[in-house]
C-alpha cells in the first residue's frame, strides 16, 4: 500500500511539472500574440498616414485612414478575444495546480497568487492586458471622428 502512495505522490508530482511548463508556455505564446497584433496595428496605421501624405492628406487618402482604422479596430476585438481566451486557460490551468499542490501537500501557487493581490494589491495580466487594448481603441476611435471631421472640412472647403 505504502508503495503505492509513493507511486501516486511520484505521478502527481510529474503531472504538476508538466502544468507548471504548460503555464509557462501559455505566456510564452501569449507573448507573441501581443507582438504580433502590435506590429500589425503600428503597420496599418503607418501605412495610413504614409498614404495620407503622400497624397497630401486629400480626401481619397483620408478615406483611406478611415478604411485602414476600421481594419485595425477589427484586429483589436480579435486581439481583446485572444487575450481573454488566454486569460481563462491560464485561470483553469492555475485551478489544476493548485489542486495538485494540494494533492503535494505544497501551494506555492495559490500562496504566491494570494500575496499578489491581497498585500500587493497586483492586477491580472489579463486585466493589464485589457486595459492597454481599450487605449489603442480609444486612439483608433479618435483618429476615426477626427478624420471625419477633416473629411467634412475638405468638403465644405472647396
């Protein structure tokens, strides 16, 4: 029986290396998930105002801005969807940790994740995340309605 306990011990402490890895590769992933939407959100809107000048910033170039920021407030919801979705694996992957800590008799994690947010008043990755997207939001929507209003501009101009 005794055997047996200690095999079990063995496997679960396998199994809690393996999660541990696993948390590890989720921000490794979520990481690059972020760099890719940055370099594509800082292109396009690049792209849009390198258009914009070279035209002069005359009404088919603004257009353009326009167009290209409504590309780019597509790929924010789809970036703000990715981070949620990976802040809801890591959540359920901490809440197999844990219950293999305390399987191990150890909680690291949970006592970690406690200190953090109880004495250390540490705001979830997932929620910084948000956070940093909604400001890229709010810069796409501004540069929308001031495009708008330049359009009406030109167009109350000539």
């Amino acid at each position: 029986f005794q055997a047996e306990m200690v095999e079990l011990k063995k496997i679960r402490l396998e199994s809690y290396k393996i999660f541990v890895g696993s948390t590890e590769k989720v921000t490794d992933q979520r990481s690059k998930i972020h760099t890719l939407f940055f370099t594509l959100l800082a292109s396009l809107m690049t792209l849009s105002f390198l258009i914009a000048k070279a035209k002069n910033f005359d009404q088919s170039s603004v257009i353009a801005i326009i167009l290209l920021a409504f590309v780019a407030l597509f790929l924010i919801q789809s970036w703000k969807k990715l981070v949620h979705s990976y802040g809801v694996l890591n959540k359920g992957k901490f809440e197999v940790l844990y219950k293999l800590e305390n399987q191990l008799g150890i909680n690291y994690f949970e006592q970690e994740w406690k200190i953090l947010v109880d004495k250390l008043n540490y705001q979830s990755n997932t929620e910084t995340e948000k956070q940093i997207i909604n400001i890229f939001r709010l810069f796409l929507t501004l540069v929308v309605i001031l495009s708008l209003v330049y359009l009406m501009y030109l167009k109350y101009k000539n």
